[in-house]
C-alpha cells in the first residue's frame, strides 16, 4: 500500500499480535506509542456500528520530535506519527504509516527535509520487520 499520505502492507498475523509487533519494532527505534484510538470501539459505541478492529496508534521519537518542535513550534499541529493497524472484511490484517515527508513536507522549511526522512526511514524499518 502506497498513498500520497502514507506507505503500509498486509501481514501474515493476528490482528492482536500484529499490536504487540509494530509497538515493540517502534520502540526498537526509540518510537513509544503516546495515544491508542480504538475507531472500532468508537464507532460502536458511538453509533451502534460495527466494524472490523481499526486502530490508530500516535507515536512519537521524542528526540526527533523535539528537534522538530524546536524548529518550528507550530508543527505539534502535525505529530504524532500515525500508525494504523486494521484487519478488513476478509480478516486480513493491514499495517500502515503515515508518511512524515509528505505531511512535515506541508511546513515548507528545507531544515525539516532531512529530519522528515530520518523519521521516514525509521518507520520503514518498522514495517520491515513486520
């Protein structure tokens, strides 16, 4: 899976697991997850729909992110980094990463570049060892 917002894959796990590995290979690069926003509990809950699991996880590399806020305060508007585990109809569980340079890329400064793509890089070593 490719987007202009995002990049992810399927996986060959439960949807369970699948939590547990992208949390544990975001901590391996120095990610902890800040928020879990559970979309499939929201919207039953909300709404009486039910869905397949969806959720969102907000993660955060507190280094980058301050080198990030410490270059331009206003991009907390833009973090954490998303990650989405979701299993559809079928019971295929999918994975996906917001894409840091296409949304830091909105902030317009050529310093946040090279930080967008550390971040980047690290998310799709992420996705890798999934």
């Amino acid at each position: 899976m490719k987007t202009k917002f995002g990049f992810g894959k399927p996986v060959d796990a439960k949807f369970d697991d699948t939590v547990e590995a992208v949390t544990a290979e975001l901590k391996k690069e120095g990610f902890g997850v800040l928020t879990e926003i559970d979309v499939a509990a929201t919207l039953k809950e909300k709404l009486g729909e039910d869905m397949p699991p969806y959720l969102i996880l907000g993660a955060c590399n507190p280094s980058l992110a301050h080198q990030a806020v410490s270059a331009v305060p206003e991009i907390g508007l833009l973090l954490p980094c998303n990650v989405l585990v979701r299993e559809d109809e079928a019971g295929q569980v999918h994975v996906s990463f917001m894409d840091p340079g296409a949304v830091l890329g909105l902030v317009d400064k050529p310093e946040i570049e090279p930080l967008a793509q550390q971040v980047k890089d690290k998310l799709q070593k992420v996705l890798a060892a999934l």
